[in-house]
C-alpha cells in the first residue's frame, strides 16, 4: 500500500533525524540543532498515529487470514466480528494518517504578536476591540496560553485605539491566526441614546514571532530613546526612564523602499527588560513583511479564506440583537454569544482548522 510505504520512508527519516540531533557539529549549529529538533518532534508524533494504523492494519489481515482458513466455527466467527471492527475503524485511522502527512506550516508551532484595533465606528469601535482583547484573554486562561501587554493607546470611553501583546504557549500561532482579519459587531452602542443598531469594526492581526537567527538586524544602526512611562505606578514610573523607543531604517526586499520602524515599549519598570522587548517586536515585524510574499503566494493557491492572512477580509460578525455569531469564511454560525465572548471560541477554531485541513487534502489527492 501506498501510506504504508510512506510510513515507511518516515521511520527511516526518524531514525535518521535521531542519530543527526546527538552529532557535536549539529548541537554546535544552534540554528539547525532548534530545526532538527523540531522535526524529531514533528516526525514523532506523526508516527504515533502511522503506528496506530499498522497495527490496526496487521491484525485486520491477521483476522482475514484466520476467517478465510479456519475451519473450527467459534474462531471463525470470531474473526469475522474482529474484521468488521477493523472495517469500521480503518478508514477513519487512515484519515488521521493523511491529515498527519500534510506537510505542517513551519510557523503554527511559534509564539505570537496579536495586534487589535479600532476600526470605523469612532468610539464604539474602540469599546468592540477592549471586548474582543478581553475575548481572548478569557480563551488564553481557558487553555493555558499566557499573555503580556506590550503596548496600548485607551479609547476616550472605554475601550483600546489600539493594542498590542504577545501570547505565549503551545502551537500558538497554528492556533489563533485564523483570528486574523476584520471582526464586524452590530449592537446598540453604549454611546447611543436613541436605542438605535449600529455597525462598527476592529481589526485583529496574529503575526508569528520571529527567532532571533530568522532576522539580520544590524543593532549598530538601530537609534534608542528613553522616556518615563505614563500611567499608574507611583513615583517610580514618574521619575525612572524606564520606556524605550527605537528607530530603525530597514530595506523591504519585496519593495526595496527604506522604511523607518519606530517601537515603543513601556511593558516592564525594567529598561533592559523593555529593550528586549521592543528588539523582539522589531524582528517579528520584519519577519512579518519579509514573509508576506510566502502567505500570498499560499492564500493564491487555497480556494479557500480560512488562512490566507488577508488582514482586510471580513471574517467575522457579532450580531448582538441576535446573540449570533458567523463566521463568513466557512459560513459557520452558532447562537451563544455571550459564552463566545467569554472565552468560549474554540469550537469556530476547531470547525476552520477542519475546513482547511479538507481542503489540503483535495489538493493532495
């Protein structure tokens, strides 16, 4: 069979990826030794599915061989019962197998830089991007994603103009950057007094952080700037330089324009904390624009919206009146908004990562 000796080549290349992860020049390459590492883990938890369906297919042709031959009535029957189990249960293994085969996207295991802001609708917009902040947050509790504010500018009612934080975990970006586009909310606003619906929008964006060895920055050229950070905190932040900014002049390959990357962070009291931070972000942001090409040239491919990584798209709509949700890309709708607010957006997640996953098997079959 064809997927058998696809396992096969894997179990090959596992062992192989094995033996060269305990090589001195590779532990010595910290670049290659993360990436090899990588794909041992990758390679291994692929294999635990492949070695669920060898086994299931070994005893299915162990079952048919003893039905086929057996001439005692009782282990006859036995067989047969234990085949049409196996009939029942093979497809849905090989199923598994083949969505495990799929080349995975190198980025979905990284932690991310979300970035939430209003868009039309003045001050109800600014409120809508505070309740979906909030939104994540609550789902970041729920399964263990841990979260850091890296910067933000306050709507005059309420709210976020716009912020910015890193999530941290475990296939963080694999999980949320379907989140990324625009997020549509139709509600009364609380800043509307004739009781009135009305449509406002915030932007959501979910960039993959960048490692350090991803991006050549040359820190020699980067200009730093502190300044006290604002806000609550008592005298220590009034009267310690604590925030950092940088400027730095950067070369888009896709444009070959210099643009100048300006960075602020105030995330910590700690400035060689925020340093760091802010020198994060700057590699996140050019990996980011170096590696557009490589997501239109993917959204140009798929037939589908689910990951294209259009931040302009449309994806979803939050119908209070209605206690709705739909999601546009896979016309997936459910009414428990106020649950979906809390937190609970896991099983739109669940239905896009299905959706997807579909679709690269058509393009693979």
């Amino acid at each position: 069979m064809d997927l058998l000796k696809q396992i096969e080549g894997l179990e090959h290349k596992f062992h192989e990826v094995s033996l060269q992860i305990t090589d001195p020049s590779v532990i010595g390459d910290q670049a290659r030794y993360v990436k090899l590492n990588k794909e041992y883990r990758d390679l291994e938890r692929v294999l635990t599915s492949c070695n669920q369906y060898k086994t299931a297919v070994n005893n299915y042709e162990q079952a048919k061989e003893i039905f086929y031959n057996e001439t005692d009535p009782d282990l006859k029957a036995m067989a047969r019962e234990e085949m049409e189990n196996y009939e029942k249960q093979l497809p849905e293994l090989e199923q598994e197998v083949r969505l495990q085969l799929l080349p995975n996207d190198p980025e979905d295991e990284k932690n991310v830089v979300m970035e939430i802001r209003g868009g039309t609708g003045g001050d109800e917009a600014a409120i809508f991007a505070g309740d979906l902040f909030r939104m994540y947050t609550k789902y970041f509790d729920l399964h263990g994603f841990k979260y850091s504010i890296s910067s933000f500018s306050e709507g005059t009612v309420g709210g976020y103009k716009e912020i910015i934080f890193n999530v941290t975990g475990q296939n963080v970006y694999g999980t949320l950057k379907y989140e990324s586009g625009v997020h549509r909310v139709q509600r009364v606003p609380q800043t509307e007094t004739q009781g009135r619906i009305h449509t406002s929008a915030a932007t959501v964006a979910v960039l993959p952080e960048a490692d350090e060895f991803e991006v050549h920055i040359n820190e020699g050229e980067i200009v730093w700037e502190t300044f006290r950070s604002g806000g609550a905190g008592g005298q220590n932040v009034n009267k310690v330089e604590s925030g950092v900014r940088l400027r730095y002049n950067w070369k888009n390959p896709n444009t070959n324009q210099v643009d100048e990357i300006l960075i602020e962070c105030t995330e910590t009291r700690d400035q060689p904390k925020n340093k760091e931070r802010a020198l994060a972000r700057l590699r996140t942001y050019i990996y980011d624009k170096e590696h557009q090409k490589y997501i239109d040239d993917i959204a140009s491919r798929r037939k589908t919206m689910v990951s294209t990584g259009d931040r302009s798209a449309k994806i979803r709509t939050y119908n209070y009146p209605q206690g709705r949700i739909t999601d546009h890309r896979i016309g997936y709708t459910v009414y428990n908004l106020p649950a979906f607010m809390d937190g609970d957006i896991q099983g739109v997640i669940d239905a896009l990562q299905v959706a997807e996953n579909a679709e690269r098997l058509k393009e693979v079959n």
